[in-house]
C-alpha cells in the first residue's frame, strides 16, 4: 500500500490515493452494496463482479444533463448527505445528493418515495450525534445524520414546534 493511500476494507482490492478519493468511493452503489453485504456475513463483490451481477444498466439521459449535474457538483453546488439507519442488530447508511441550501424539511420529503404521502416526512427524525435540527435548517455542507422513527403524532410535534421558533426568530429581527 503507497504512503497515504487507503484500503477499503468492504470493497476487495480497492485503494485509494487519499481522503477524498476514499470519500468519493464511499459514495458508489458498488461500495454501498458490499458494506451491506459485510454487514450481514456475506461475501463481498470485486467491482468486476458487482459490474457484472448487480449494478443495473446506465440510465439513458442526454448527455448534457450529465455534464450539468457533474459541473453543478464541481462548482460546490451540491452537498453529500450520509444518513445512517439502525434496526435491531443492523446499520446501514445511504448518501443523498442534495443542492447546497436546501433545508433539513426538504431532505426528508426527498428522502420518501413521491407516491407517498406527504406527512411520511414528519414519521421520523433526523439527529447529528444527539441534537436534532430545526426543518428550517439549511444544510451548506457535507453531514452525517442518524435516522430515529418518531411516529406521525411527535413527527406534528416538532415541526409546529420549528414552525413556532421560526416565526418568533423573525419577529425578533424586525
């Protein structure tokens, strides 16, 4: 292993120059699947493999979206968002791509299907250690979250609670 570089311990054979490279690695399907997959005892995938297995078909886009969403990203407009699930013995984590700015309330409607109703958002909780954040909380840079089911009834709760802070900050300031 070169001076600074880091091995992956989920993916086989993968190493990465430095920090940002791992990080950029941590954020594939491929790397995703195969923490799963370590998680749960089971046999890891080469990227060979999960190419061949698993990984599904590009999507069929104009090539210019690409381009835009990959200069969007270099430009800093967007922020990576690693949320972090438990349940019972298990923990898993998924990274949402969200454009910088964009609220903790935004987050969450992004993160449930569009299918779903629109108070599946307020069923759960996002926290950074043990604070959870305002819904009006703007997220400008990368973040780790954990994920805690809270039930419709205190999800209402909180929101009005925000929802209450927010109007009394801006009475405040005028």
């Amino acid at each position: 292993m070169a001076s600074g570089s880091i091995k992956c311990m989920a993916c086989p054979d993968y190493e990465s120059p430095d920090r940002e490279a791992y990080r950029e690695h941590c954020a594939t399907k491929w790397h995703q699947y195969n923490t799963n997959e370590r998680m749960m005892g089971r046999r890891t995938l080469s990227e060979e493999e999960y190419l061949a297995k698993i990984a599904p078909p590009p999507p069929v886009a104009p090539e210019t979206k690409v381009e835009e969403i990959k200069e969007s990203e270099a430009q800093g407009e967007h922020v990576s968002v690693c949320v972090v699930f438990r349940h019972k013995e298990e923990k898993w984590s998924h990274i949402f791509k969200i454009p910088k700015g964009t609220t903790v309330m935004d987050l969450k409607k992004s993160m449930v299907k569009p299918s779903s109703p629109s108070d599946d958002a307020l069923l759960f909780s996002l926290k950074r250690g043990m604070i959870r954040p305002s819904h009006f909380e703007t997220i400008d840079q990368d973040e780790t979250f954990d994920f805690y089911f809270i039930g419709a009834e205190e999800g209402r709760t909180l929101l009005e609670r925000d929802e209450r802070r927010r109007r009394e900050e801006q009475a405040w300031s005028q």
